[in-house]
C-alpha cells in the first residue's frame, strides 16, 4: 500500500472500531501479563473465565511463584497447554520477584527476559499498562498483515518490525487492537467474509478471492 492508502486503511478501523483495546480482564500490570500468557493458542473469553478466580487467590508475583506447581495446572488446565504455562507463570514471577521486587518492569529489553514473555506479550503489557506504543502480533495480526499486503514474511518478529516501518508510530497500540477485532469478526482464518469487509477494495487478497 502507499501512504494514501495506508491513510485509507487507518481512517476505516478508525470508523469501524474506535474503541478497540485488550479484551483480557485485569486490574493490575501483575495480571495483564498473565492473563496474556494464559492467552496463547487459547480465546481471551476463556481466560477470563480462568483468571476471575485466578486472580482473587494469587495476588502478587510472590503469590504465583510459590504457588503448588500441580494446583496451578489444574487452576489453569481449561487455557490448554497448561503445564507449560504453569512452569512459565512460576518461573517468570519467581523472576520479578528476584530482580524487579516483585513489579512488572516498564521496558521491553526486560520484559522480553522474563521467563515466557516474547515481544507479543511484552508489547501488550506495554500497551495497555504503560502507553509504551507497540506493535502486538498475534495469530490475528500475522493473517490480516499478509492478506492486506502489508508484509510478506511469516516470522512474527519480521512482521512487527514490517507493520512499525508502515504504521505510524503513535498507532501502533491501538492498529493491533483494531486488527484484531477485524479478524475475529470479519477477516476470519478459514472463511473471511469480503463481501462485509470495510478494507475490501484495499485488499489484494479480497481482489483475487472475487476473481478466482
């Protein structure tokens, strides 16, 4: 896209979804962090469902890092993966309780050192908690960056720094959010719907779907 139409594509999320923003449920830069690692390969709706008693039983990151292992899997199993996440969530908070008194570190070079904390999950806490602009790139994200021809790459961490050279920067936060909307509602993974789409005619994907 050129800069007219990426102006295009911006006013349009814009009209669609002005409000766009996380829709994990959380009070504390504590939870959003794990809550969005709950979220991997799992629905937001699900974890919230998981983290409304999650959250009033482990309050700080020294309650999550001395918490049972076998307990925390069982608290979480609904979010999938659930073994792995415990030992993350375990691992991460036994860390910002050792090196960041037990506080969410407000820069991405130390959030990323947390143990299964990526860029994704890192970019989100800064977001939402902090107003650090980032880039989230969720599975999302990585369809829509590609149907829209704004990248062609598949690494998660290209497409991010593809989307930054793209988006201005004071968008960054709220375009993943908006993007994110758009494909859970219209730009779906198996059956996108074009013919409702807002960005249709600025979709080379949607060109080559109405012509094949």
């Amino acid at each position: 896209m050129d800069k007219a139409e990426i102006r295009s594509l911006l006013q349009r999320l814009d009209d669609a979804y002005p409000k766009a923003s996380c829709a994990l449920d959380y009070r504390t830069p504590l939870q959003l962090l794990v809550a969005t690692i709950l979220s991997a390969q799992c629905t937001d709706e699900r974890v919230n469902k998981v983290t409304e008693a999650l959250f009033q039983k482990y309050k700080t990151a020294g309650d999550f890092a001395e918490a049972d292992l076998e307990t925390l899997q069982e608290e979480i199993r609904p979010t999938g993966f659930f073994k792995n996440k415990a030992k993350a969530i375990k691992a991460c908070c036994r860390m910002l309780v050792d090196d960041f008194g037990g506080e969410v570190p407000a820069r991405l070079e130390e959030l990323v050192k947390l143990p299964g904390v990526g860029r994704k999950t890192a970019n989100v806490v800064l977001g939402e908690v902090f107003h650090v602009p980032g880039i989230v790139v969720d599975t999302h994200v990585r369809r829509l960056a590609k149907r829209l021809g704004l990248t062609s790459h598949n690494d998660p961490d290209k497409i991010e720094r593809a989307l930054m050279r793209l988006i201005p920067k004071n968008r960054w936060t709220l375009f993943s959010h908006q993007l994110i909307h758009h494909g859970r509602q219209v730009c779906k993974a198996r059956k996108p719907a074009c013919d409702r789409c807002v960005l249709n005619d600025l979709c080379p994907s949607a060109a080559l779907s109405q012509t094949s």
